[in-house]
C-alpha cells in the first residue's frame, strides 16, 4: 500500500462510474432489494472498469432505507458478486447525499495513504421499505416466550385486532414536524416561486434527459438488468424519463402538498425511486501504474448544513461556496453543474440564493453573491426529476453524470451539489484530467 509524502496529498481520481436503470417505486424493479441492485452496480462497474478485484481496499456504500436482508449492505455486495472476501465493507446513511459521502470518505482513505483502490456507492428500494410493528404488537409477541401453554393461552386471550395496524414510517422532519415537501412549499413561497416556473424545470430535466438517452449518454451510465415475470425484457435506461411531457400536461396536475394554494405537483418533483449507483476510485499515480484513464479529479468535496427553520433545502447554498474556495476556483470557472432536483422549487430557490447578495452575507458572512447560473451549463442530461431519485444513489450518479459530460464537452470544471433531509448540503469540485 502506498505511504504518504512530505509533498502533501495523493491527488484522487474517479475512474469509472455505472449505475443500474433507475425505476419508479413498485415498478419493474421491485422485485429487486438494495442488495440486489447494489450488487448490479459493483459488478458492471468492476467489469468495464476492468479493475483487478484484488487491488480493491475498500467498498463503502449508502443506503437511507434499511435493507432487512442485510444492513450492511457494502458488505454483502462483496460477498455477494464474488468480490475478494477479504474486502471489507461499510454502509452509511447522510440522507439524500449518502453516496457523495460514501465518495467522500473514499477520496479521503485514498488521499491520506489509507488506500489505493476504493468502490463507493448507494443503493435505495423504495419499494421494499420495512414498515415496522407496533409496540403493543411486538410486546404481545415476545409475551409466547413464557413457558407453559397455559402462559400462552392466556397471553393469546390478550390479543387485540389493533395489534396488527402497522406503524406507518415517519414522512416529517423530527426537528420541524413538517415534511420535505412541506418545507419546500413554504421557500417557494418566501422566495417568490411560482408554479409555472417550476414545471418548465420539469420539463427542461425530463426533454434533456430525453435526449442524452436518445443520444446514448445517459445509457452508457447503465448497467442493463432483465425484468418481467419471465426476464423477457431488458431495461436498459431509465423508464421515468418522459420525452412525451409538455407544459400542459404538468399544468394539470394537481398540487400535493397544499392542496389549496401549494405549487408543488407529482410532475415537479422527484419521484420514490428505486437504483443503485457506483464509482470506481484511485490514487492518481495507481490509476498510471495501471493504465486506467481518469474521468475526473477530486477537488474538493464540502458538506454544510444550517437551522432546518431557516430553509432545509438550501444544503447546495451552503456548501458550494466553501467548496469552490477549497477547490481554488471561482463561479465563474465552473463549466457543468450538476444539482439534485428534489424539487424544482428546492432548484430554484438555491439557484436564487446563489445569486443572491443578502443571502451571502446574512447567512454566509461573505461579501457578496458566487453569480448567476448558465442554464445551457445546468444539469445538461436532465436531473432527478426526470431521471428519478433512489435516495442513497443519486450522489453517485450525479458525479458519473457530470464526469462524463465535462470529458464530452471538453470543459475543465464540474460542480455536483444536493440537498439532504436534515438541513444539510454537499458539494464535489471535479476537474477534467484531459
């Protein structure tokens, strides 16, 4: 294993990047857990990559919805493809930006000498989210551990038809009592939003993600998985994707979270999704050794959060700046940028803040705004709108999305950035190596 330097950090790079087609919750993949789908991920992404599994030091992957199978899902990954088993493997939860984090602590073991070669992921089955019992009903059961029939009958005899209504997951921030899409209803309205604005996002995400599938980008991402009763079908992209929308079509749908006055619709907004998604990390000097062609370089990654009251969405407005500033690079070198579209009013709201000079410096204690975004730069492939948002694996997606269209493009910066439940930001600088 390589040692550290007196010259300071070993420059980290991602090398490849797959994911499995993401499908909306109940649909054609839900007959596959996050294991399943984290193990289609890893393994294609070891094939293309054509990486020797034996040089692999680590997987980590995130995961927000826990897989009752195995909650340690990295570790199961490995096992599972028949990766070396001695590879260890660990699986965290940073909300919707849990793979960036898992990408994170990848570049930092590698940075720091720790390792050379790390997978780092996420997976997510909406589909298959564990709704757990109630408490009166687990006590009832763990009461027939008493010996005697007699002490089971009559624990039997306490039996109440209530015992079996499930206790439906909590939706609702803890700290607010408000949900995700509550709270973005309430900055679309503090910052002015309107709907008609939010659903032509929508309909830029879903037509630019049309056409980068039509044009084979977002395909080449994919590692194709066969589906149907039978296996008879292979999905090959991302079903969610609806080149067919139009203004009209989203204008007609009706506002979720406040029936009455609310902006924020089904069409406008990311759905349940159920994917997985992986990248491949090295050393610069091993990916040389190796022969492997970068994708990208790590310039920095920064996580920020702020009081959930004060916006719980604004986690990219935070952490952006501080990342550019880590990364040595303004705004305005930026070429691509890649953000999480939760909702398009969450979009919207940061793009503004980003512009915005009283933000900066009452929330940022900066002198003034980063700048204005470029929309021919912004989420160029679409985003989680169209393409779909499986919690734990949209951060991974999001750096092989802005990987490859920054070396297709012939641009030397990308910024990828995503909101998380808790108030909380992550931002990645990636720079192109060519």
């Amino acid at each position: 294993m390589r040692r550290m330097t007196n010259q300071g950090l070993e420059p980290v790079v991602l090398v490849e990047g797959c994911r499995t087609p993401f499908a909306k919750a109940f649909g054609p993949l839900a007959h596959l857990d996050s294991i399943d789908l984290g193990r289609r991920a890893v393994s294609e992404l070891v094939l293309r990559s054509g990486i020797d599994p034996e040089i692999i030091d680590e997987v980590i992957f995130g995961s927000v919805v826990p897989c009752m199978r195995g909650p340690n899902l990295a570790r199961e990954i490995v096992l599972g493809i028949g990766l070396p088993a001695t590879i260890p493997g660990f699986t965290l939860n940073r909300a919707c930006t849990s793979s960036l984090q898992s990408a994170s602590i990848a570049v930092q073991m590698i940075a720091t000498g720790q390792a050379d070669c790390v997978i780092a992921g996420g997976a997510e089955s909406a589909s298959n989210t564990p709704v757990p019992v109630r408490k009166e009903l687990l006590k009832f059961l763990m009461g027939f551990q008493r010996k005697g029939a007699l002490g089971q009958l009559r624990q039997l005899l306490r039996f109440r038809p209530g015992h079996w209504v499930p206790a439906m997951p909590a939706l609702a921030e803890p700290s607010t009592g408000l949900t995700m899409g509550q709270h973005a209803e309430i900055m679309a309205q503090e910052a002015e939003v309107d709907r008609s604005s939010q659903d032509e996002l929508a309909l830029r995400s879903h037509r630019r993600a049309a056409r980068a599938t039509a044009e084979g980008h977002l395909s080449d991402e994919i590692a194709p998985i066969w589906v149907g009763k039978r296996f008879e079908t292979c999905l090959a992209s991302d079903p969610l994707v609806r080149a067919d929308t139009s203004m009209a079509a989203l204008g007609r749908l009706r506002p979720v979270f406040d029936r009455k006055y609310g902006t924020i619709t089904a069409g406008n907004a990311s759905p349940l999704t159920d994917g997985a998604a992986a990248c491949l990390f090295l050393s610069q000097s091993k990916a040389k050794e190796l022969g492997l062609e970068a994708k990208a370089i790590i310039r920095s990654h920064v996580y920020r959060a702020l009081d959930p009251a004060l916006g719980l969405l604004y986690g990219p407005a935070v952490s952006t700046p501080p990342a550019l500033e880590r990364a040595g690079v303004s705004w305005s070198d930026i070429d691509l940028v890649e953000m999480h579209e939760a909702f398009a009013a969450q979009v919207l709201c940061n793009i503004r803040a980003f512009e915005s000079d009283a933000f900066a410096q009452e929330k940022l204690g900066m002198k003034g705004s980063i700048g204005s975004v470029d929309w021919e730069r912004f989420n160029v492939a679409g985003g989680s709108i169209a393409i779909g948002h499986p919690f734990a694996a949209t951060g991974s997606r999001m750096l092989t999305t802005a990987s490859n269209a920054l070396r297709r493009q012939g641009g030397r910066y990308a910024l990828v950035t995503a909101c998380a439940a808790g108030a909380m930001g992550g931002t990645f600088v990636l720079e192109n190596p060519n």
